[in-house]
C-alpha cells in the first residue's frame, strides 16, 4: 500500500522541532512507511494530496490542524484516496466530529485498525469545505481574527490594533435582510448571519449543529431571526459550551442545497477562509470522500486506555496501606546516649 504523509510543521500553539521525525518513527512503528511532504507557506496541501491521488496513492496521511486537513481534504475530494488524520492543531474541530482522537499513537492506531468510510464536504460556489459556511458578521469579522492570531505570533501591538478592529466591527454592524431558497421554501428574515453547517463543531470549538453528521447527505443551517447584538453574543457563548440558547426566534433546518441572498451584499466564508459575498449557493457533495475513522471498538478501547490513565493518578489513594494511617513503630529500648549526628 502507497502511503504518502503530509506534515504542517507549523501547526498547533508551539512549533515543534521533533514533530515530523517522531511521526514517522510512530508510523514505522506500526508498519507504515510513508513518503514524506511537508507543506509550505506557497502550497498548503491541495495540491500535494491531489499529486498523492493521482500518482495511486492508497491513503494520505495528514499531521496538521484544521486548515491544512481541509486543504488536504479538498485534493482528495472525488477520488479513491482515503484520508487519514493525526491531530496537531490548536482546536482539532474536525478530529472531534470525527471521533478521532488528538493523542497521536491513538490516531495512527486509527489508520492501522479502524475502518475506511465516505463522508460528505460541502460546497459553496464550486469552494469544498468540511466545517461551515458562514454569512453575514461572523464572515466579517474573520480577517480580524486571522490578524489578532498572527500579531501574537509576531507583533502584540498589531495583534491589539486588529482586536481593536474586531471589536468596532460588531459594534457597528446591524441586521440585514436575507432571503434564503431552500427545500422549496423560500424565507425572509432579517439577521446578523447564517450559517451553514457540513460538521458539528468548527471555529473556537462552536457547536452550532451539534446534531450534524458528516456522512447523512444534509447540511444544517441555523439562524436567528430580528436577533439583538446580545442574542447573537448569548448564542454564540452557548455554542462554545456546546448548548442551545433557548430562543423562540432560533431556527434550524436540514437541506441538500440552500441559496443566500443578502441586502445588500455579505461576505462569506468556508471553512474561515474568504470566498467572496452574496449570493451564495451551498450543497452538499454526499460521499465525497474516504476518510480513516475509528471502529466502536476501538473507541471503547480507547476509552478504557483513558480510564486506566485517569485512574492511574490516583492509584495510591485506592492502595490499603495509603487509606490506613501505619500504626507507629515501637521504640527502641534506650541503652545508653543517643548516638550523635555526624558533622555537617
């Protein structure tokens, strides 16, 4: 079997010097050699998962986090290449909804002993993508995102200044009217943003549509209808703990396509990257892709391996002799002067 792995060197909170010889050792060690692709600043991994496609490649391994995973993804797209993932991002979106574990030896435990299945991506203006669509404020506020992340790596006073955008961008921005064609229906609302949902989780772990399956051939949308700026905050601070605001104007639904429009014009994006602005068509690609995931029984081996681990800090407490005080020890019988301490 070809295998071909593709690394972002760069990926996670702290850059790791020992991250790609200690993937291919871990890989070596459970009987896959892999040829090794790290990406770079000009190819993010598109490109390079397509040549592995092509060139017969049975399974490409990715080690990134979520970006580089979807870029990986999107060159695989339509192809008998299976993906398989070992997470190194920061939030691991896709790994989570995917039931792929961020530890690294369970993840390539995946790739040896879990099963191959197709799931969906979706796909917005002829832009494949995993996660989400979003419309409207979230899309907006994105760049700002990308710049405060960058100033913290490089320059705070930059990472401030974009913060400092951020915050100013939703302040000002209001409602806008939309309409959205969907299952034969047709709806007029006025909102901050819509969204549009291929997995469960995305962005700083939100869990918009925490129902969403990646492989049930429907994309979710969630939308909020005349919502004030503190709904829309109310409701995203919710997602991030993975709940629901209990609001009556909260509206969810299931749908193959869904079209946007927006009055006037708004931006979107996929996946957080920038794709232009209204009106945008998203469907759903039903089994685009082969992706490497996890048995039943190797997540309840995994489970047990966490349990045992968890447990094993506390393992002395469990023990007789750490419950039971020790009963003191008799002392010996004085037969003369304490012997001295010999000098310091």
């Amino acid at each position: 079997m070809t295998t071909v792995l593709i690394v972002n060197p760069t990926s996670g909170p702290n850059e790791d010097s020992e991250l790609v010889p200690n993937l291919v050792d871990a890989l070596q060690s459970q009987g896959i050699d892999a040829k090794l692709c790290p990406t770079t600043p000009e190819e993010n991994g598109q490109g390079l998962a397509a040549a592995a496609a092509k060139s017969g490649a049975n399974l490409v391994v990715v080690a990134g986090g979520d970006g580089t995973i979807e870029a990986v993804a999107r060159g695989l797209a339509h192809t008998q290449t299976a993906l398989g993932i070992i997470p190194q991002g920061t939030r691991n979106n896709i790994a989570a909804s995917l039931n792929i574990p961020t530890d690294m030896a369970q993840a390539i435990q995946v790739l040896v002993a879990g099963e191959r299945s197709q799931y969906d991506l979706g796909k917005a203006n002829n832009h494949y993508f995993m996660e989400v669509v979003g419309v409207g404020l979230e899309a907006s506020l994105f760049p700002c995102g990308d710049d405060v992340k960058e100033g913290i790596k490089s320059n705070y006073w930059v990472a401030l200044k974009s913060l400092f955008m951020g915050l100013k961008t939703f302040l000002q921005f209001s409602p806008h009217r939309l309409l959205l064609r969907f299952d034969g229906r047709r709806v007029r609302l006025r909102t901050l943003q819509v969204n549009v949902c291929n997995s469960p989780r995305y962005g700083v772990e939100f869990a918009l549509a925490p129902q969403a399956k990646m492989n049930d051939g429907k994309l979710d949308l969630i939308y909020i209808d005349k919502p004030s700026k503190w709904d829309h905050f109310r409701h995203f601070f919710a997602a991030m703990r993975g709940k629901h605001l209990p609001h009556e104007r909260l509206k969810m639904h299931q749908a193959s396509t869904i079209e946007v429009r927006g009055y006037p014009a708004l931006d979107v994006h996929a996946d957080g990257e920038c794709i232009g602005t209204t009106p945008v068509i998203v469907e759903v690609v039903p089994k685009a892709l082969w992706i490497c995931v996890p048995t039943p029984e190797l997540l309840a081996t995994f489970a047990e391996q966490t349990s045992a681990e968890k447990g094993g800090i506390f393992d002395f407490m469990q023990r007789p002799e750490a419950r039971e005080p020790k009963a003191p020890e008799p002392e010996a019988a004085e037969s003369g002067p304490s012997p001295q301490r010999p000098p310091m």
